[in-house]
C-alpha cells in the first residue's frame, strides 16, 4: 500500500470521525428532522462487502467479520468499521441520497460543508498517491 504522509491521513481519518458522529444521531432515528426511519435501514450486506475490499485496499487493514446473520461488519453497537474504512456508508443519509437534504436546514449546511472538506481531502490524497507511484 502507497501512503501518503501521516498528516494528510489523520486529516482525512479526522474528517470522515466528523462526519459520522455528524450522521450518527440521523442514521440512528433520533436526529430529529431528516432521520432515518426505521434506524439504520440502509445497511446492507454489499456495503459491507465493499467496506472489507475497500479497507483492506486502500488502507491495508484487513476487517474481521462478525457473526451478525445478514450484515457481515455489524457489532452490537453498530458497524465495527472506523469511518474511514467506509467512506461510502460515511457519507450516506438516505434522505440526502433520495432528496438531496434532510429538510433541516442547519444539519444540511454543516453536512455539505463537511462533505466538500471530504472530497477536497480525498482527491489531494489520491492526487499524492498518483504521483507518487508514478516515481517509484
């Protein structure tokens, strides 16, 4: 695995911590306006799948499953993935997904503000990542 400096990984990593404890309580039903009902219904098995691939790929850690009977990362407290692990589930909320925002105008600035500092902090580390295999 090529990684690009530490500082550029702990920002992205600190970022995406951001955006799920900002989705948390959405995701969870208890957010309030926009939140997800019934909680957590949009995990599902090839997310999962995607998040083991994903993990061990780009960041050369390798998930173990749980022994949940239709979600292969899901714990007793939720997905066992860091954030990181699964940008794709990271960045979801149904009601953005399907409308475009949740309907409550504060949650929605601060998600999409987020999610630009996300996209920005992705591209640059894949932009790192790039050149720097181009020299080896």
């Amino acid at each position: 695995m090529s990684m690009v400096s530490l500082d550029a990984t702990d920002g992205l990593k600190s970022l995406l911590r951001k955006m799920a404890d900002l989705t948390a309580p959405k995701c969870a039903g208890t957010g309030g306006v926009g939140s997800c009902n019934p909680p957590h219904s949009c995990c599902s098995p090839e997310y999962c799948e995607m998040t083991l691939g994903y993990a061990k790929e780009s960041w050369g850690v390798e998930l173990q499953r749980t022994e949940h009977p239709r979600l292969p990362l899901m714990g007793p407290l939720g997905c066992i993935a860091e954030p990181h692990l699964r940008p794709l589930c990271t960045l979801h909320l149904c009601k953005i997904n399907g409308l475009g925002c949740t309907g409550d105008k504060k949650f929605d600035k601060a998600y999409f503000k987020l999610r630009d500092e996300i996209n920005t902090a992705l591209y640059l580390r894949d932009a790192a990542v790039e050149a720097k295999t181009k020299k080896e």
